[in-house]
C-alpha cells in the first residue's frame, strides 16, 4: 500500500488537482483527496513540489521483439516468408528481460501496445502489456487488442525481393480483400453450421484469427504513411465494415478532412529522425498538430526501437514545439493512448478504481530536462531515482 501526498495531480481527466493526495491499495488506486490519512502498514512518498502524473502509454511499439544490442537472435518482429500472417501473436515473440523495458519505466512509460512489424499485408495481433515485470502473461493487460496490417513501401519492398506477390499497391489491397473475404465466408459457414460438426468449415488458424477484426471486436491497425495508402486502408476498412486506426499517418495532415469525415483516429510516428525513404518526404512534426487541432483524435508514438521507448514525452515535446496544444500533447500519451487502444478503463488517467500507473516527476515532463522520480506499476514502486 502506498499513499502519495502533496502532490500537484494531473488527472488527465479531471483537471490539474493541488496539493493532492493518493492513496493505492491493491493494485489499484482507491482514493484521491486532502491530507488523507496514512497508517503504518503505507509506504508514504513526499510529492510537495513534485508533478504527479498517469503512467505515459505508447500506442504503438515493437517493444521486446526487437531485442536491444542483439541482432538477427531478438529479431523476431517480422515473419518474412508469407505476406499473409494473421495467426501470428505478438505475445510469443516479446521478451520481458530486454533492458529496454527497465528504459521505459525510468522514462514514466508503464505500458504500450506492441506486436509484428510491417512486413507482410497482414502481420499478426499487437498485446498490450505493462512495462514493468519479467514474465510476459503476467504483464498482460489484454491480449490480441489489434491486428496489424500494412500499405506501401515494405511490404512492396520485402516481397518484390523475392519476386512474388506483393509487388505493388495492387496488390497488396487486392491481396487484403480476398483474404478477408475468405475468412467471412469461413465465418458465416461456421455461423451457419451452429455448432454442428458435420456443418463446420474445415479449420483454418488464418481464417479463425481474422474472426474477431469482422465482429469489430479488434481493429485493424494499419500502418499506413502516405495519403493514398491511408485512403486505400479506410476504403477497405468501409468496404468490410471493420474498426480501423491509422498508424503513422505520416501525410495525414495533407488529408485530414477526409480522416475526421472518416471518424478515424490517428496514432501519430515516429517523426523524429532522417526521411529514410520516399513515403516520408513529407514527415513532419507539424502532423499532430494539424490533426488534432482539426478535430482528429491523435496519440503519439515512437515505434520503438526506431525511437527508444523512453524518449516518448521528446517526441510529445517536439510535437507542442511545432504546433500541438500542450495539454493536446499530454493527452496523446496518456488518455488518448488508452481511450485508441480502448483501455481507458483501466489506465490513461489518475482515477480512483483504475489501475495505479503512476509517476512522480521532478519538474514538467514534456521539459526534457525533467527526471523521473518514481514510477509506480499496478501499485508497486517499479523504478526509484
């Protein structure tokens, strides 16, 4: 149990709280108040002067499939033999032990989305998990939130060097529609069979993953960075009446009527670093901005490892810089991030019964000058300066 006191509070969801205190208890927080009183069995931190904080969230990482200083041995994001993957699982590729995780917690992230990258059209399920812990289903907070699926460049790329399909924008969306349409079809005989093994479709693991993206149960999370593959992704996504997020979305601000007309919602990255290849001529930090101040719901993310984890408050920080509202850019990486990744009932917020992520900064976090003091993980301190 521990009880936090005096701090200045942002809630993310009910204003800025003075002088406040937390009081957590099982993993959760329990209450929020004025001098609050503390028993024996609390561990008390002293946050007069402190800028108390939810746990940041990054809503789309790699986080531990591409293990730190390894190479090709913790490589294990990409499945570069078949450009359709759906059965894949991001929670049997993580690895809770890469340093990176420790980074994450000393930057105030507590929890992130990670799954395959973008290689194949479609590349497996993304897991949300918290970043503190050494043992992957225990980190879970849910599992196959996402299914990943990528337009443009890679997969282009990746599979016209093996001289097979995809080798063009063609193809990939042609690609993505016949197998989405194969697993309706394997979905309505299942439907239709009711349960009658005679009736059954023989099974099919790809088929069966794709199940829950046409209940809208899990979104398809589509890496998408130019503004023709961003409006190839949501035409399919009308087409078979599916939950969609745009990942990148690099020329979004070049097509942000169509985004918001769309109700789409953004996750916004990594726009730090070189413009590496031809769909990111037009990377600029300016996107967020734009999107948001236009009415499109944006997080922030730093596709870790392409940033680091940690350095996701810098990249929230150079987004204010070049336009986004200051509370806009906090909310990109704590409530925003939650409510895309629909887990704002659990996490993005300091909120009595939600999940206690919480850190204790010395002076604004979006100054990248300001340390962590602590980083507070499902009620238990996980990293101390």
């Amino acid at each position: 149990m521990i009880l936090l006191k005096n701090g200045t509070v942002y809630t993310m969801e009910n204003g800025i709280l003075e002088n406040c205190d937390i009081q957590v208890k099982d993993g959760k927080i329990e209450k929020i108040g004025s001098d609050l009183p503390s028993v024996e069995a609390y561990e008390v931190i002293d946050c007069e002067g402190k800028l108390v904080f939810p746990g940041f969230i990054d809503a789309h990482t790699h986080l531990g499939m591409w293990e730190d200083s390894i190479g090709f041995e913790g490589a294990d994001g990409n499945e570069m033999t078949d450009p359709i993957t759906p059965h894949l699982r991001a929670i049997d590729a993580i690895n809770p032990m890469d340093r990176n995780f420790d980074e994450a917690l000393e930057g105030g992230v507590t929890s992130c989305a990670s799954g395959p990258g973008s290689a194949n059209i479609i590349g497996g399920t993304f897991a949300a998990i918290k970043t503190a812990g050494n043992v992957i289903d225990k980190m879970i907070i849910k599992n196959d939130i996402a299914m990943k699926c990528a337009f443009g460049e890679n997969p282009k790329r990746i599979y016209n060097s093996k001289n097979k399909a995809p080798m063009t924008r063609m193809s990939i969306a042609g690609e993505f529609r016949a197998t989405l349409y194969k697993a309706k079809e394997y979905m309505n005989k299942k439907d239709r069979a009711n349960g009658d093994v005679e009736k059954m479709p023989a099974f099919d693991m790809k088929l069966e993953a794709l199940i829950p993206v046409l209940r809208r149960e899990i979104p398809l999370k589509a890496h998408a960075h130019r503004a023709d593959d961003i409006m190839t992704a949501m035409r399919i996504a009308k087409e078979f009446d599916t939950k969609l997020t745009l990942e990148h979305c690099t020329e979004g601000h070049l097509i942000w009527e169509e985004i918001l007309e769309n109700n789409m919602v953004a996750v916004v990255g990594p726009s730090f670093g070189e413009r590496s290849k031809f769909e990111l001529k037009n990377l600029t930090f300016e996107t967020p901005g734009i999107l948001a101040k236009n009415g499109v719901k944006i997080a922030i993310m730093t596709d870790h490892p392409v940033i680091p984890l940690h350095h996701l408050n810098l990249m929230a920080s150079l987004a204010v810089k070049s336009g986004l509202d200051y509370t806009e850019a906090l909310k990109a990486i704590t409530i925003n991030a939650a409510e895309i990744l629909e887990l704002d009932d659990r996490i993005g917020s300091i909120k009595e019964g939600k999940d206690a992520d919480i850190v204790v900064w010395d002076n604004d976090p979006l100054d990248v000058q300001s340390k962590v003091l602590y980083t507070i993980v499902d009620g238990k301190v996980a990293y101390k300066a």
